[in-house]
C-alpha cells in the first residue's frame, strides 16, 4: 500500500473504479460518443486525445489506422450500458471497448467519478 493510502489521501478502490478506452475513426464520432456518454452520466469525464496510429490484424491481414482515443472514467456498473451506447454510435463494425480497473487514487478525485455518475437524486438527509 502506498504511504499517501496509509496517511488517508487516498483511498481503496472500493467502488470498482475504473477506466474505459475506446478507439474512434474521427474526432466527429469520438466528440459524439464522449458527449453521449457524459450526458448519459454514464461516465464522469472523458479525455479525447487526438492522434494514435494503430496497426492490427483485421480481415487476415495486417492493417493500420489514424485514430482518437476516447479515455473515460466511470464505475464497473455502468460499463454494460457504455458498451450499448458506444456500440450504437460507433462507426466500427468490432469497436475497441476495453475497461480497465483504477486501483487507487485520491479520494476527491475518486469521489467526483462516483458523484457524477449518480442517477438518483441524493437523500434529503445526505445534502
């Protein structure tokens, strides 16, 4: 365990954080998809980054592609519905949808990703 987890500015990752990478053809479609998805509270936050040049086996040969990189931040229970939207808005017929887990980080941080993906409203008592 890191010394900061000891000191309490960090947390365990009991909520099963986690950090979910998508593959875009274009920005119009990577814009598209992390607006959606934000909107959808589906995640908290997502970074587009702009150029990643990506080489792969696809129809028995070896292709490359320029594409965006989508990195969202969210929790395990929503990734099956990210899965269906992105799917639903994606060019690709096998779109890259892989998640993987955030185990650690600062409490604040990891506690917005956590407030920001509520969809219930908050109990009187808990305001």
């Amino acid at each position: 365990m890191l010394a900061a987890a000891r000191k309490g500015s960090w947390v365990k990752n009991t909520q099963k954080f986690i950090m979910v990478f998508v593959t875009c053809a274009h920005y119009d479609e990577a814009n598209e998809i992390a607006q959606a998805l934000v909107k959808g509270k589906l995640v908290a936050g997502v970074n587009i980054l702009l150029h990643s040049e990506s080489i792969f086996w696809w129809q028995k040969k070896i292709d490359r592609a320029s594409e965006i990189v989508l990195i969202a931040k969210t929790i395990a229970a929503k990734m099956q519905e990210l899965m269906v939207k992105v799917k639903k808005l994606h060019s690709y017929k096998v779109p890259e949808i892989i998640a993987w887990p955030i185990i650690d980080g600062s409490a604040e941080y990891l506690n917005w990703i956590a407030d920001s993906v509520k969809t219930k409203p908050a109990d009187k008592k808990d305001q």
